[in-house]
C-alpha cells in the first residue's frame, strides 16, 4: 500500500446544492456491528477463514450444512465469493468439497477521513484491506467549497480504478453526525448542518454512510482487528486522541451509538503544570497543544512536513535527545492515563483499545500511560491494548463504515449499487 498527497481540489466540477433532489443513491445509516444473517455469518467465515471448505464453515459457525450450502451458492451467484479448485484435496467429489474465498479482485470500497487538518482517502477490498491511501489536506473556509474540494479529490481518485467496481462509500469526521440524513455539525471545521453525505453521494454515483470517527475506529478493531468474537455481554472501550479526544463504548458486538450523539471526554478537567496549568483534556493532550507547550518551553521545531504530522518535529527532538521535548510528551501520557483510568472507573469495560497516533506515534509514553492508569487503585481491565492498526487506525476506520453494510448483508449491498 502506498501513500501519496494530492493537492486538494479548489473549485468544485459541477454546482453544490445543499438540499439535492432525490436520487437513487441512498444514504445508508453505517452498520457498525457483528452481523448475524445466515448471509452475513458465512461471508463473514469466507473472509476471516477463507479460502475455505463449506463443511468448515458449518463448524465455524454453528449453521447447517444445508444452510451453509444455500448461502454459499447465492453468493457464488452473486460473485461476491469464488471457488477455488485449485486447492480441493485430492480424490474430492462434488463441489462442496471445493474451498470459496472472498472474490476480491473485481471490487472495492472508498473511504474518506475527513480530520482538522487532514483529509485520507483510502481503498479497501472486500477482506477489510487498504489497498492504496491518499492525503489532502483538509480544506478549510465555506463548507461548500470545501465538500465541493473533497467530492472532486475523490473523484479523481476513484479515476484511478477503473478495473474495479466501486460498491459504497464511508466518510468519518469529528463532530455531530446525523447518520441517517449524512448531514455533520462540526465546530472546528466550522461546518453547520453540512450536507456531507448528499453532497458525496450526488458527486460520486454511489451510497453514502458517514459516521463518527472514534465510533468507526472501534468498529474497525471490532470487525477486523479483534482475536475473539465478543459474547453477548462484552463490553469494550476505545478512546482515541491525536487532534481531538473521544470514545466509544462496544456492547455485544455493536458499537453504542446513542440517538443524541456520542458522548465526549474532551471537557474532562485537567491539570498539568508542563502542558499549561489547568484546563481541560483536550485543550491539554491534542497535537496542537502539546506543540504549543513545546514553544512555551523554548524548545526549537522546524515546520512540520505535512499537514498530518504535526508533531513529527517534536517527536524527531525527543528521539534525538531533548529533555525539554521528552518531559512534554510523557507528560501527555500520563495525563491521557490519568483520563482513561476516571473513563474506565465510570464505565468499567471487559476490554480497554486506545488508538490515534497520540499513542501510536509515541510507544515510548505507554509506560508512562500505564503506569498512571494502574495508579488509580480502581478495578477493571489490568492491560491496555493499544490499536491493531498503528498510525492507519483513520483509514481503518473509514474502511470499515464503507464496508459496514456489505458486511451485515452482502446481497441487498450489491443489490443497492445495481
């Protein structure tokens, strides 16, 4: 997978109209859960197991042979699963005996993070694996503008596709989400009531789903970066920080997500003498702040590379030596552990997943996090599992809400796209 950084996109290649007309292309509420159709559990067997034997699947999951097979011939009919002769043991009769897969190849998924400063546009197969990513920075200025700047970028970018067919589109952002209409409040972006799902699914021909970012970077370890199907019971909380700090809470193999929005730990009160006094988690921990202490101290940071590596410097002077720049960033971790102990004392999850780069970026304040975590005294989870996806945890997370619905009922997915 490869990187690169488009230059965004200024002027928009047809008319934004902020309340389109009707159109066959819907937006679809994201699914952000273990789904549990018949369709969908073996799918979801072909992808996690595959290449794959239908009597395995049958073990795997509990279903009837005669179900397995049922389901197994619709999606062959669908061509969202292939056979694989090549790889039937040998003396075997009959196709049942001949393991399927995921038929990735002809398809792909677009995802689009839209974050403060940067916006990723990512491909993904049908196993939930970025293909290929790129980065614009975020524009900024009238909302309508700036969607017009994100709809053609991606537009562009799906050009570059030709060969495969485009089957639905996931946009995370920060912010208030309404998921059902696509429509986002986003204070720092200074968006209001922006159209983000209609906009994208007018400019781009395809369904739309958009959600919250933290709640899909908790989907992403929950469908694909999780080592145990979660019980009925299983509760897991994901808290997030690098631009803005957030959470979100997995109950029984489904994100929470409440009908007034998530929750927020961003006005925790905090107090930290290196990071600035009293204030608040997020006026303390996020990039920008930590930068801001750093200048305060004097430490000296050359202009950041990209718009997505904001810290780089700072973290290029710890690594190098400075004490200055060493104290500011384990001071966050501690401040961060701190949090996450209260957060985890009030919610008391089986499972405790951090991820975003203000940990993925710095494994060197883990110690420190942990330490200041276990310093509550408090029970609950003994060990924090950092993200399974390192510094790509927002592709992942963009990744996963366009393939939420493909996931939770692959034939009405391809159905929705023709």
């Amino acid at each position: 997978m490869r990187t690169a950084i488009l230059s965004p996109v200024s002027t928009p290649a047809s008319p934004i109209r902020l309340h389109p007309p009707r159109s066959r292309h819907r937006i679809v509420t994201p699914s952000l859960r273990v789904a549990s159709s018949a369709t969908a559990v073996v799918f979801g067997a072909a992808r996690a197991r595959g290449p794959i034997g239908r009597d395995d699947i049958a073990r795997a999951t509990g279903l009837s042979a005669a179900t397995v097979n049922r389901q197994v011939a619709a999606l062959l009919e669908a061509e969202l699963l292939r056979e694989r002769a090549d790889l039937a043991a040998a003396g075997a009769i009959g196709r049942p005996r001949i393991p399927v897969e995921v038929n990735h190849e002809p398809y792909l998924t677009l995802g689009i993070h839209i974050g403060v400063r940067a916006t990723s546009i990512v491909a993904t197969d049908l196993r939930g694996r970025a293909l290929d990513t790129v980065e614009i920075p975020t524009p900024h200025g009238d909302q309508r503008a700036a969607l017009a700047a994100v709809a053609a970028s991606a537009r562009r970018y799906l050009s570059r596709w030709r060969r495969r067919r485009t089957l639905a589109v996931g946009v995370t952002i920060g912010g208030s989400v309404d998921s059902a209409a696509g429509y986002v409040d986003h204070p720092r972006l200074g968006w209001t009531q922006a159209p983000v799902g209609p906009v994208l699914a007018e400019a781009l021909g395809l369904p739309v789903s958009v959600a919250t970012h933290v709640d899909a970077m908790a989907a992403a370890e929950l469908l694909l970066g999780q080592r145990a199907a979660p019980s009925e019971s299983d509760t897991r909380l994901y808290v997030y920080a690098r631009d803005t700090v957030g959470y979100a809470l997995v109950i029984g193999g489904r994100v929470h997500s409440p009908a007034g929005g998530p929750g927020t730990i961003a006005t925790l009160p905090v107090t930290s003498e290196l990071l600035g006094g009293n204030g608040t988690l997020a006026s303390t921990v996020i990039d920008e702040a930590v930068l801001a202490a750093a200048r305060r101290a004097g430490v000296t940071l050359p202009a950041a590379a990209g718009p997505g590596a904001v810290l780089a410097p700072l973290l290029a002077a710890a690594r190098a030596g400075d004490d200055t720049a060493t104290s500011l960033l384990q001071e966050r971790a501690r401040v961060l552990g701190r949090a996450i102990g209260l957060l985890s004392d009030l919610l008391n999850p089986d499972e405790l997943i951090v991820g975003g780069q203000a940990f993925t970026d710095y494994p060197e304040g883990l110690a420190a996090l942990a330490e200041a975590y276990a310093g509550r005294g408090a029970p609950g989870p003994r060990e924090i599992r950092v993200s399974a996806f390192g510094a790509r945890v927002q592709e992942a997370g963009a990744g996963i809400v366009s393939l939420g619905a493909l996931y939770t009922d692959p034939l009405r997915a391809l159905r929705r796209v023709g």
